[in-house]
C-alpha cells in the first residue's frame, strides 16, 4: 500500500495514499475502536449538508476563493448524494465531543475538492480541512446541529411506521366490533366487552406516541449552528451569522430557526431527552400492546386461546406443531433496548459540564438506533402480526358465557352482596350464572335476558 504523510498538532502519521480521510481521521480509528461500526449514514449525510450550507454562504460573501468554493461544494454534494460513505470511518461513541466526526467529514471534503480541483489528496495548501471547510464552524456546533438533522431524518419514517401501526389496530377493531369477550382485570374476570375495544385502546396509545414524538421532534428544529466553541460566535463573521440557517433550511427541507440563547443550546442537551423521553414511552407501550396480544392469544388449548397470531416458523426443535408469538416477542425486545438506550441518553445528557457537553457521541448513537429499531418494530409488529390476527369467536362468547363476571349487572338490581352470593355460588355448583338467576327467581326471565345480555354490557354509555 503505497502512504502519504500527514501532520497534525501531535505530530506526523502516515495515512493511505488513496484515502480521502487524513491523519486526525486515522488517530480517532486508533484511539477509539469501541463499537466495530461506523457513524450512520443519516449523521454523515447531516455533516456534509452542515458544510454544504456553509460553503455555499462563504461562496456568495466571498470568503473562499471560487475554485477552491466550487470544489467544496461539489464534494459536499457528493456525500449528500450518497458518495464516498467508505471514506468515514470512525466509530460513532468517541471521546472529543465529536470532534472526530466532524474532522473526518472536513477531511474527506477537502481531498475530494482537492481532487476535483486537480491536486493530489493530502495537499492542503488547496483546501484545507481546518481553514476551508472548517470556516466559521466549531465541532460544537456542527456536531449537535447534524446530529438533530440526523434525528429527524430517521424520526420521520418512525412516525411513518406508527401511524400505519394505528391505522392496522383500528381496522382490527371495526373487524372485531362484533366478538363479544370477557374484560379482565389483575388477569381475573371483570365484565364483558368487544374485542374491538381492545384493538381500538392500543390504537389510541399509539395515536398518543404520534403526537409525543411530534411535539418533540419540534424541538429539534432549534439548533445552535453559528455558535462555534461555546454560543459567542466567536470567529464568524456577520454575513455568515444572517444566512447560514436560512441556506441549511433550504438544503434539508427543515423549518430551522437558531437558537435564541446560543450558550444554552450548545451546553444543555434537553432536546434530545425529551424526544427520547417519548421514543420510551412508545416502547412501553409497544410492549404492553405485545404481552396482551401473547396472553390473548396463549395455548392455543391450554391458555386463553381468544386470538389467532400469524403462524412466523417453526417455534421448537423438539416440540412438533409448536407456533410461539415471535413477533410480540421481538417487539417487546425492541422495546426492552430503547428503554435501557433512554437512560444512557439522560445520563449523557446529565453529565455535561459547564459550557459543553462531551458526551453527544453515545448519546446520539443510542437515540438513532432507538429511532430505527422502533421504526422496524412499528412494521414487522404490523405486517407480520397485527394486520393476520384472527379472533376465536365461539371461544371468546363461552368464556363469557360460564363467567361470573356478568354479575356486575345485577348489583343495581339486586346489591352487591346477593351479587357476590350468586357468583360464588356458580363457581362451586358449575352452574352458569343466569341460569342460577333464573332458578332463583332473581327477576323475570325477560329482564334477566336484557339485564345479562353481554351485548349490551360492552355499551352502556350508548344506552344512557
């Protein structure tokens, strides 16, 4: 392999001839070889669109020479396009506050500009990563500002998923509007209901994750670019200040605004516990959507049996025929990694100190693997469980049926402790409760049928 020389402020390092990355590069890749992954393409795509809208206003105020400002741009454009992503190599949880990813992203732009300009790569008297690309910019601000376009590039998809998710469970509750079976509380016998209720409650939970998740996706539309170290500004020059937000707007698409309180956005990371804040609260519900749906759907003999899942695979290498609820499964799972992901985010968070917080890094690499595992969890739990989910009908009506929660209905009628003696009396005898009504002369056997219809008991708002 054929090396080119490199020097930074701790000395000289050889770097390959061919590599668009350079000798800061190389020492993150040494000093930080903690997650064998790369940063995402969403956070080096965010980078190089940081660069882009800051290229592009040094190019109109003329800061930057035109052939060196062209070049910059043009590599900036490339990266946003999907190019040259093998030339970014650093682990995404480093040490630097991000300084790493921002150099590799300044590196690779400037030998890509210095190739399009006709140079050889590491010749930065043409282009250099610090002076050029770097203009007007500090990690401290390009890190957090890309990482928030990255959390939105991946939240949209999210809210994607969870709003098709909502959709799936309110057609599986129209469908079901009409299966009448017992509610239950502390797993015990309450009173009766429709299928469809329960389907049409976990779609109201989800539709509530969509909205938590929008609400704080909007504060992610604040950033802190134009700040540099710590929220002074300091090495900017006003031009850049006025426009370069504008000009990131209109490269993302995004309605940004620049923070108010530069200082406060570059040391406090709220932002970012808030949307995690949400993105857990939806897991918990996801999981608690994941264990009904593998209570109600338990035996299929021997457990509740109410519901059919999607049969996925094979559930055992021993037990034949054995169908396990794989999906519900892995989405509690999902839901299990994003909670403990919330709490690395907040105690990054946290442990910020004085006028930076350092430890951006594994904070957004938790928060963006939160965001694409709910996504991916939001669909599979859809596609491949909810949108096949069939009920048992018959089974549902006669475990109505042979309950005593249907008492309930007699409390007005009778008081709760001749309730209480009725159903105790029908659990030792086995003799359904209306019947056991009727022998008693309880009421009528008209009003009996009305009173203890299970119909009617899943409704009683319509009837008021």
């Amino acid at each position: 392999m054929k090396l080119r020389s490199e020097r930074d402020s701790i000395g000289s390092m050889a770097v390959p001839e061919d590599a668009y990355y350079g000798v800061q590069t190389l020492r993150a890749v040494t000093n930080f070889p903690i997650t064998g992954r790369r940063m995402c393409r969403e956070m080096i795509v965010s980078l190089a669109q940081v660069k882009l809208a800051a290229a592009l206003v040094h190019r109109e105020a003329g800061r930057v020479e035109p052939e060196a400002a062209h070049a910059i741009v043009a590599a900036c454009r490339e990266i946003i396009a999907g190019g040259l992503m093998d030339a970014f190599i650093v682990d995404p949880i480093q040490g630097g506050a991000g300084t790493s990813a921002n150099m590799n992203m300044n590196e690779v732009v400037a030998n890509r500009a210095i190739e399009l300009m006709g140079g050889r790569k590491g010749d930065y008297a043409l282009v250099h990563p610090n002076d050029l690309v770097n203009m007007a910019q500090s990690t401290n601000d390009v890190f957090p500002t890309a990482g928030k376009l990255a959390a939105l590039k991946l939240l949209a998809p999210a809210l994607d998923a969870l709003n098709e998710l909502c959709a799936a469970l309110e057609d599986k509750g129209e469908e079901f509007d009409d299966v009448i079976k017992m509610g239950r509380t502390q797993l015990q016998d309450a009173v009766p209901m429709n299928l469809g209720q329960s389907f049409r409650a976990w779609a109201s939970a989800v539709r509530r994750d969509v909205e938590r998740l929008s609400v704080a996706g909007e504060g992610l539309l604040t950033i802190n670019l134009g700040g540099t170290a710590i929220g002074t500004a300091v090495n900017t020059y006003p031009a850049y200040r006025a426009r370069v937000i504008r000009k990131l707007s209109e490269i993302t698409g995004e309605p940004l605004v620049q923070a108010a309180d530069l200082m406060d956005a570059t040391q406090n990371l709220d932002s970012y516990v808030n949307l995690s804040a949400a993105l857990k609260t939806s897991a918990v519900n996801l999981s608690k959507i994941a264990n009904d749906l593998r209570l109600l759907s338990s035996g299929p003999r021997t457990g509740l049996g109410e519901i059919n899942l999607p049969a996925r695979q094979n559930g055992s290498s021993i037990m034949p025929g054995k169908v396990n609820p794989v999906i519900p499964e892995v989405v509690s799972q999902v839901a299990f990694n994003i909670i403990g992901n919330d709490f690395t985010i907040t105690m990054a968070a946290e442990a910020g100190q004085l006028e930076l917080n350092a430890f951006e890094p594994v904070l957004f690499d938790n928060l963006f693997e939160s965001l694409r595992t709910l996504t991916a969890a939001c669909t599979t739990f859809r596609k491949n469980c909810i949108e096949g989910i069939t009920a048992n009908r018959e089974r549902c009506r006669k475990l109505v049926m042979e309950s005593t929660g249907v008492a309930t209905a007699l409390c007005p009628y009778i008081g709760y402790q001749k309730a209480a003696e009725l159903a105790k009396k029908s659990l030792k005898t086995g003799v359904p409760l209306p019947k056991l009504a009727l022998e008693e002369h309880i009421m009528n056997a008209e009003k009996l049928e009305k009173v203890l219809d299970p119909s009617a008991m899943t409704h009683p708002l319509a009837a008021d």
